[in-house]
C-alpha cells in the first residue's frame, strides 16, 4: 500500500529536503547562454557611457528650435559634424548645429537632435529647421539604459539570449554560473531493449531513457546513461552505488510500483532513505522520492507519460532548487473542446493540442493511457482537474500550463 503525497506537498519536500548546492563557476560570455547565475548582477558603468543621437540629423539646443515651421524657419549656423566613434567635446553654442550620424555622440549643450528630413542645407553654411525639437527628442542619454550599482540581473535567472545582450554591453566577458547538475538515468526491466533494437513480443523499447535525456539537457543538466538494468536487485543496488559518485540527482526509471520485482524501494532504503512512495497524481501514482549521500534519488514509473509528467512538474523544480534557479511556468487561458472526466481522487494531468480561432484558444484534450507516450508528440502543454473534482465539461475555460520552463 503506498502511502501518499499531495502535488504541492511533493514541491514542499523538495525545498525541506534538497538546499541549493551546486559550485560557482565562470564562464566566457560566448558559454553562458542558458546558464543559471548564482549571483547578481550589478552595473560597473554608464551605458551608453555617452549622449548618442538615436537618428541621422543635427544636434541642436532645443530652445533655437521654438516656433520653426516649414514657412518660417529656424536658421542655425553648422558648426562641424560628429563622426562615428568619435568623441564630441566642444561644446555647442547657441544658434549653431552639429551634424551627428545615428549613434553618435552628442557634444555638450545640445540637448535634442533634429531629424535630417526636417532640415535643409542652404551651402551657405548655416542649415533650416523646419520642425521644433523638444528636449530630449530622438536622444539617448548617458546612463539611460544602466548607471553604476543598478542590479541588472538577479541570481537564480536562466541567461537569455537578451541577457547575453545587456552582459555584452556592460563589459561582462566572465559570467558567474552554477556548476550545471549531473543527472545519471537508469532505466530499470526485463521487458526493455534499446531504442535502435526491434523488440521481440513481451518487449518494449527504451523510451524513458532518451526522453527523460532530452528534458534534463533542456533544462540545462548534464547527463550520464547507466543502461538498462535488469530486474535483478543486486545490479540496481550496485548501479546505484555507482551513479551516487558520479551524479546529483539519480532517475531511476521503472520499478516503482508494488510488486515482486520491484526493489527500487529497497535499494534506495538500503543506501539512503525514502523519503515518501506515491503521489496524489494521475499519471504518475508510484513515484518514489528518496535520499542517498543528501542527493536526491527518485524512481520514476516506467510508463512514458507517467514519467514525463512527474519529471517534468517535480524532477525540473528539483533541479532548479539545487542551483538556486528562480523557475516560472507559463499558462494561458483555453476553451476545452472535449468533456474530460476524473474521478480517481487524485489531481490528473491531461496534455492538450492549442489552437486559436477568431480570436480564441482552444485547448484539445489528449485521451490516451499512460504507456502511450505518442499522444502527447506534437501536444503544447496541459491542465490540472484537482483531486476533488469529477471532470472538466467542453466549453469551459481551463488554464493550461505550457511546457517551455523558464
């Protein structure tokens, strides 16, 4: 009989059990994509470091612009040109322009710049603006965009490719990371072949392993196969011992239900302690969470399904507890086009197909059983019915959670 855990108590073991561990690291820029950093970021300088004209025209002060118009224009004396990547030290006098290419620098007492298609060279050296430039207009000032000790980046995020932007532009070529997690996988039965292997009858392929991979490295982790383990508790035990040296956090897939052959509750005892067996979940009923060394160890049910959604719900927010990853899930609002049921007193997970029309999205439930992990190919994300509830009706607004994690 398995004793078992609420979703939400699962998360709660997980923070209680497991405290950020991993190293800190540095990093090149080129390296840090996708990275957690485990430490905040802080501006060293002013970016940009100097006013820059944001379009091609002059640099003007704003106040020799007032009341200009196409019939009556404001005369200004040109007063030189800014190149790119130059500097812009002398300073602008009044009722005189300077000609400033996008992104230049801007020379002190400018305070605006004036578009070139609103200005007219006479070739007599002074230039006819025929639009007033308020202050500011079509400028960017020093320090704009970050001013020294501004927190740019928290600890906990995922770089992104725009973070990698800002890093760039403060200077930053060494990121502090976290050291990525090492998660070893081990799947576990008599029944599995390798997935390039044709299984004979009473024999599946492999799926877990290389989907279970595929999330992990996602989510940013390094991966080590263990193979497949037969259903024999010795070699569990012993591949355990193994894996322990060598990884953070241990999948064991298959072998978590309650039956003869089952020893990965014993195993895990033998070397550690469980720290529960089963959650209050549809799929995903025989779970097992575990502790060996202070690592995390837990045994996944072999069907795919079961196991991609507790990997996916538990096994990611445990992987960002140890690196200290802040994680957000992303959901959105969607018409269920199908009535699902539920009445098994657990909180099911069902996968659904979006679509949008006129304006509208529309979640398509996946019905299927747990060992079909085809159904959910191609799927966008899923909803949750609580444990309390007997069903969800066609036509009725459901929040469905997108797989992407952030």
């Amino acid at each position: 009989m398995l004793s078992v855990k609420t979703p939400d108590e699962v998360l709660a073991v997980i923070v209680e059990e497991f405290a950020p561990r991993l190293e800190k690291e540095l990093v090149s820029l080129n390296a840090a994509l996708g990275r957690v950093l485990c430490e905040e970021i802080r501006a060293g300088e002013f970016v940009p470091g100097f006013d820059r004209s944001t379009v091609d025209g002059f640099a003007v002060r704003a106040a020799d612009t007032f009341g200009c118009s196409d019939a009556v224009p404001a005369i200004l004396t040109l007063d030189g040109e800014i190149r790119m990547g130059t500097p812009a030290d002398t300073p602008l006098r009044a009722e005189c322009c300077m000609a400033v290419p996008t992104g230049g620098a801007v020379p002190p007492g400018a305070d605006a710049v004036v578009m070139l298609e609103y200005t007219e060279r006479y070739g007599d050296g002074t230039i006819g603006i025929s639009k007033p430039a308020p202050p500011g207009a079509n400028l960017i000032f020093k320090g704009d965009d970050v001013s020294p000790g501004k927190v740019v980046l928290p600890a906990g995020r995922r770089l992104t490719v725009q973070d990698i932007g800002a890093l760039a532009a403060m200077g930053i070529a060494e990121v502090p990371v976290c050291r990525r997690p090492v998660v070893g996988i081990l799947s576990t039965g008599d029944e599995l072949v390798p997935v390039e292997q044709q299984p004979a009858q009473g024999q599946v392929r492999d799926v877990n392993s290389a989907m279970l991979r595929a999330l992990m490295e996602q989510a940013g982790a390094q991966v080590k196969s263990y193979g497949i383990i037969r259903d024999q508790e010795d070699l569990l035990d012993q591949a355990l011992k193994t894996a322990r040296k060598d990884c953070d956090v241990i999948l064991l897939s298959g072998g978590s239900s309650v039956g003869t052959k089952d020893a990965t509750c014993r195993v895990i005892e033998a070397q550690g302690k469980v720290l529960f067996h089963g959650i209050a979940m549809k799929p995903g009923k025989p779970t097992i969470f575990g502790k060996v060394d202070g690592k995390p160890v837990i045994g996944l049910p072999g069907h795919p399904v079961a196991a991609f959604f507790v990997a996916h719900l538990f096994v990611l927010p445990l992987l960002a507890r140890l690196s200290g990853q802040i994680i957000r899930r992303f959901s959105v609002p969607a018409v269920l086009t199908e009535t699902v049921g539920a009445n098994h007193g657990r909180a099911q997970y069902t996968g659904v197909f979006l679509t949008e029309r006129d304006g509208t999205l529309y979640a398509r439930p996946i019905h299927g059983k747990s060992g079909l992990i085809t159904a959910l190919a191609g799927s966008d994300g899923y909803f949750c019915i609580p444990r309390d509830c007997e069903g969800v009706p066609a036509g009725e607004t459901v929040s469905v959670t997108l797989y992407s994690v952030d």
